[in-house]
C-alpha cells in the first residue's frame, strides 16, 4: 500500500519541478494524522475479515460497510496532496508529472502481481514449470489489477495519476465555481453507484462490466474533492471551526440510513451480508462523504490544537 498513498508528497509539503526550482509549501501536518488513521483502519478491517466470518456475519459486515469509507479517504487525499503540489506550478507539465508519479506505481504494480500470480496461482498448484508459457494468464489478472486481492488499488492509482491533469485543468477551469464542479461529480458518483448496485448488464458485457470497482470512475467524486479542498485549503479551515456537532450529526445519520439499508437487505430481503454490504451502494454515498469530511476535520483541529501536545511516536 505504501506506493498507493500520498505519503511522499503531502507529508513532505515541497513541490519539485524538472525545469526550474518552486517555493518550499507549508507541511500540511493535519495530513499525517488522516493518513495514519486511514492505514490503521485498512489494517483493522483487513484483520476483521481475516479472522471472522465475513460472508454471513451481520455485526462483521455491519462494521465494513462503514469502514469502506477508509479507500474513498485514500483518494480524496491523493487528490488533496496532488493538487496541493501542482495548482499554482505555472511550469506543470504533464509528462513530466508521468515521468515522476507513475513510476512510483507502476513497477510495484508489475512487480507485486508477478509475484502473487507466480506464488498462489503457479507455485501453489505445482504448475511453476508453467510459467514462461503461461504469461498471458499473468496479463489477463494485471490488466484489470486481479493478481492479489488489494492489486486493485495501485491499478486504479495508475488511473488517478493517468488522469490527473485532466483533473488539474478541470479544477483550473472552474476557478470560481467550485461549488458546481462538485454537485455535477457528486451526481455523477451517485448515478454510477445506483447503475453499479441496480442494473444488470448484458451477457455480453458483464465480464468486462464488473471490473467497475478497479476504474477511476467509482472514485472520481473523492479525487475532486480532495483536490478542491487543496485549493481553498484556509477558507475550508476556517469553515470548519465550530462545526464539530453538525459535521457529528451528519455522521451518525448518514450512518444510521446506511446500516438501516444494511440490515433490511439482509433481514427484509433476504441478501447474504456480504452482498448487503457491498461499497458501492447508493445509500452509502451520504456516509462516504460524511466519514471523510469527518476525518479531515479531526486531523484539522488535531493540527491546530493538540499537535504540539502529542507524544512524536517513531511508528509512523
């Protein structure tokens, strides 16, 4: 997971060029605390279901269904942290950003799948002596992310760096009517996660369909917000203050109707949990962006009230 997150960028706060050197920008220590939660919650979840019975338990699925708010954190904060780095760079340039960013994904990618494709697909079922006539196998799971269960997430990282300036240009364009730019993500985030829930493809596409959950697009929504935060990163602080309770509320009853859809899919409609739980339902959306906001308002007033006061702990 290490390449996947925006640890090398927001927590340095420098922004480099391959052309000329920028100024030095404010470490964003508020980014540290996020970061950190967000890892350990990945563990924890990872560790629920690892240890439980995370295909019929309802109180274990009742507790990931919250939890998938932690990989729309990831993406909002690489959008934050890329955007932090690159809005005023007025010498962005997009190869040169590929150059940088995708080789820090893109070897870990290839590298890592081979070695999941080659230990549990090949080694595992005595079939290592087929691996040099078996690589379209292997180029069959890389392509869609599928050599190990987390593959997914550095292949659709590769995506959010692919497309990042086409984000930038997007958040540039619309200076001033950021509020708007994010109503149109966030609607197009909710009619894709109503198609991904409710509607069933064709035979004919639904082997490429369901590859949904390894694209940019399920995403799209947190990447813009993170990046639009980064913009207006005073005027979003100052905002928060004093907003405690009503940031609170919005959590606990977005994630009251999220478990109340929950528990009537699995008891009034008779879905297995894990299905019941699935990441992408519409009924979720208010509580993803609801946990996110949240966490970014922790780490905020962690920041600016208590970081001085806090044990520096090496385990970071």
């Amino acid at each position: 997971m290490t390449a996947t997150t925006p640890a090398d960028s927001a927590g340095a706060g420098t922004v480099t060029s391959t052309s000329r050197p920028t100024a030095k920008r404010a470490y964003l220590h508020h980014v540290d605390l996020i970061r950190a939660t967000t890892f350990s919650l990945v563990i924890f979840v990872h560790c629920l279901t690892a240890t439980t019975d995370e295909w019929d338990s309802v109180p274990v699925n009742s507790t990931t269904l919250l939890l998938h708010f932690t990989r729309n954190m990831f993406f909002a904060l690489s959008g934050f942290v890329l955007m932090y780095q690159n809005f005023e760079r007025v010498d962005f340039r997009s190869v040169d950003f590929w150059r940088r960013r995708m080789k820090l994904v893109i070897f870990p990618f290839v590298i890592w799948s081979f070695v999941y494709w080659a230990v549990e697909d090949m080694w595992a079922h005595g079939r290592t002596g087929d691996i040099p006539g078996s690589l379209g196998e292997f180029w069959d799971l890389l392509k869609w992310g599928l050599s190990g269960f987390h593959m997914y997430f550095l292949f659709v990282m590769l995506q959010v760096y692919l497309l990042f300036p086409l984000v930038l240009w997007l958040v540039r364009r619309t200076r001033g009517r950021h509020l708007a730019l994010l109503a149109v993500s966030a609607a197009v985030q909710w009619a894709c996660f109503a198609v991904i829930t409710h509607w069933q493809p064709p035979a004919s596409i639904a082997g490429v369909w369901w590859h949904y959950y390894a694209t940019f697009v399920p995403y799209q929504f947190f990447v813009f917000a993170g990046a639009v935060t980064a913009v207006h990163l005073d005027d979003i602080r100052l905002w928060l203050q004093g907003k405690g309770w009503w940031l609170f509320s919005a959590l606990a009853v977005t994630g009251l109707f999220a478990l109340g859809n929950f528990w009537w899919r699995v008891w009034g409609d008779d879905q297995r949990a894990i299905d019941a739980s699935a990441a992408f339902q519409p009924t979720l959306f208010p509580f993803l962006v609801a946990a996110v906001a949240c966490l970014y308002a922790i780490g905020q007033h962690w920041a600016d009230h208590h970081r001085r006061s806090t044990p520096v702990s090496t385990a970071w």
